[in-house]
C-alpha cells in the first residue's frame, strides 16, 4: 500500500512538472519569479508572514488593476497556507499534493466563485460558478492576469450581463460549513466583489464578519469603488502594487520577442499591468480601432465639428458597454502619455504602434495646455462610470464630445 501510494504521489508529480513547464501560467510565474520577488518586497512580506504566525485575517480583499498580480499573489498565499511541507522561512515547498492541488486550482479545500451568466435568482434555471468551473480553471492555467472582458469572451457571453447571485451566495455558505478534507483552512476565493447582487451581498455579509473557524475568505476586486462599504468595511484590504513598466518592458522583449520600441510603448500603455500589456499585444487591431476613435474625437472637438460628433456618436455608440468603457481608460491613458511626452520633448506613445494612423503627436502636444489635462480626466473618468451605471452610451458620448469642445 505504501509503495502505490509512493508511485501515484511520482505520478502527480511528473503530470504537474509536464503541464506546468508547457504551460502559459509557466511563462510567466517565470517571469514574475526572477523580476518581482514577493520575499524581496517587505508589503508582501508582512501579508505572508501572517501565515507563518498563525495570524490569518479571515476577511481580506484585495486590490489590484485588471490585469494585475492579484491571481498570482493570491495562488502563492494559498499555497503557502496550505502547503503540507512549508520551508522554514514560510514558503510552500510547491511539491506537495496540497501544493500541486493549489496551482491547478483543485483543491478540494478551496473554493471559487466569479461572475457568470444566468446567475440572477434562486430558481431552478438560476447557475453558480461550480457549472462554469472546468472553463473557469482552463482560462486561469492559461490566462495568470485575468481580465473581466476575457472571461467573458471565453464562455462567449459578450451580450450577456454577468454577475454573482443569490444563489452563488447560498451555494457559497453550504461549502464553507462543511468540514475541511485536509483538516487546515477551507478558503473561498471570490473574484470580483463588485459584480455582486445586493441580496447576494447581503447573504454573504455575516459569514464576511464571523466566518467559521478556519475559514478564510480571499475577495479580488479591480474596481475599490464598486465594492459594497459594508463589505470593505469587514475585510483587511490589501492593495497589490503593479508590476512596473521597466519589469513588463523586459517581459514582452525577452519573453514574447517583441520589439524594444514597441515594448516600451505597451509597458508604458498598461501602466505596468502585464496583463493589459498582453492584451494589447494580442488585440492590435481593437487598439487600433480605439486610437482612430480618439483621434477622431480630438479633431471633432478643436473643430467644433457638431457634424463629425454625431457620426462620431453613432459609430462608438453601437459598442458594448465594455468596449466603450475600455475606450475612455484608453483615451484617459493617451492623454497623460502625450503631456509626458509635451513636458519631456520625446519619448513613445501609442501612436508610434500605429504609423498608419494620420497623428502628429508633437503637433497635438503643443495644443494640449497643462490646464486642460484634469478637465479631459474628468470626461473619460466620468464616462467610465456613466456607462458603468447602466446610462445611455449615446448620450454619455455626446456630453463627452461637447465637454471636450468646451476645452479647446
């Protein structure tokens, strides 16, 4: 018996170590590994050292941008509490069935629940993350910086509007009462807080302030703002830096072969979001369509063209509602490159990716004064959040377009 149980351990094993070094998720904890040590930065250090005192928040959310660390941070944190052979300094061994478990994302004492679509209700019809899991854990091995809009094109719900429900929340609280298969932690990893209904929310807040013993409740959110106060307020935050341009500017040269110029362009375009920065490198041809809308925006708008905002109007307005947010946090990062490159006198901006598109960045640089830089802001910020409460993208456009003729 012992020696089956020694050949199924080498198994799983030589199973993991196969996936894992063919895997994308490989790539690119490689990456993280030599570029961003979570030993080496003392925020990470204090947030890890609660596992090797015994002093686990049971509450904690965590922040970061989409497209940022938090899967990677939190995969490590997992398996540093669940590791059955932890290194003396704290570090999970990474060998270990419970380790191995943890980076395919199958442990049996961890638990996932995330935006899915049908999810509204308790009814029959009503779903829960356990009937989208298997996608689910594909899209995690194969995507380490998840991003809403992704998750979304990967079970092709791109008109469909999902969310956490009720019944998510019930499914939630009957796991986390059962008893843990390992005997340690029984963890919940919820992935965008923000997406939850107000009566799942509700339902989940009780277990968010006294859980039962041994639980700890991991909450990854991309936007603080829509997160309940009623939940921030019961959780420990933790915030997850970006990894930094220089760090995600080596990534895409030496890792993705992608030229220097062009790498620096992206780092710069993500804000040092490695996430974003891949999806910028994979969607060319998205991004190329929001650089010719925001190009078109600025022409409309230092002309006064009230024709030119119409169709402008008409075209971005038949966009999902994602792809029109995604737009303004475009227009908004296009904006602060180009006063960097005004105050500097050079340096790459998005245009540079785009040789075809009709934009003198020096020229607009010189129209663009500092004091209209937090007025454009405001607009795509506020658009941002107009649309994401559900408003007319028509008429957020136009009040977008006209404010910006107000500036010029």
């Amino acid at each position: 018996m012992a020696l089956k149980l020694f050949f199924e351990k080498l198994l799983n094993l030589v199973l993991f170590s196969f996936f894992f070094q063919c895997s994308k998720l490989a790539l690119y904890l490689r990456f993280v590994g030599d570029n961003f040590s979570f030993f080496q930065n003392s925020l990470y250090k204090s947030w890890f050292d609660h596992i090797k005192s015994g002093q686990i928040a049971h509450a904690q959310l965590i922040v970061s941008k989409n497209g940022g660390l938090a899967w990677l941070a939190v995969l490590e944190y997992i398996k540093r509490v669940m590791c059955d052979q932890p290194n003396p300094n704290g570090g999970a061994c990474g060998f270990c069935d419970a380790c191995v478990q943890s980076s395919l994302f199958s442990h049996p004492d961890v638990h996932f629940a995330f935006p899915i679509s049908g999810g509204d209700g308790e009814g029959a019809s009503s779903k829960t993350s356990d009937q989208y899991l298997p996608e689910f854990r594909t899209y995690l091995k194969t995507n380490p910086f998840p991003m809403f809009k992704n998750w979304i094109s990967s079970i092709s719900a791109q008109k469909k509007v999902l969310q956490i429900g009720v019944k998510e929340s019930s499914a939630v609280l009957s796991k986390l009462s059962l008893k843990s298969h390992s005997g340690k932690y029984k963890i919940l990893v919820l992935w965008l807080p923000e997406k939850l209904s107000s009566a799942a929310a509700n339902k989940l807040l009780k277990t968010i302030e006294e859980p039962n013993e041994k639980t700890v409740l991991l909450l990854i959110t991309h936007d603080l703002s829509g997160v309940l106060p009623t939940i921030i307020s019961r959780c420990l935050v933790f915030s997850i830096p970006p990894l930094g341009g220089k760090q995600v500017e080596r990534w895409l040269n030496k890792e993705r072969n992608v030229a220097p110029d062009t790498a620096r362009v992206l780092s710069k375009m993500s804000c040092g979001d490695p996430g974003l920065a891949l999806d910028y490198l994979e969607n060319r041809e998205n991004l190329k369509v929001f650089a010719e809308a925001f190009v078109s925006s600025m022409k409309i708008s230092f002309k006064k063209d009230f024709q030119g905002l119409h169709l402008w109007v008409e075209e971005l307005g038949s966009w999902g509602r994602g792809q029109t947010q995604e737009y303004f946090t475009f227009s908004s990062t296009v904006i602060s490159e180009i006063a960097k490159y005004k105050s500097m006198g050079s340096g790459e901006v998005i245009f540079d990716w785009f040789p075809e598109i009709s934009f003198k960045t020096e020229g607009f640089s010189k129209l663009l004064k500092y004091s209209y830089l937090p007025m454009f802001m405001s607009v795509f910020d506020e658009g941002k959040i107009d649309i994401g409460r559900n408003l007319n993208p028509k008429i957020v456009l136009f009040d977008a377009g006209i404010r910006m003729m107000e500036i010029f």
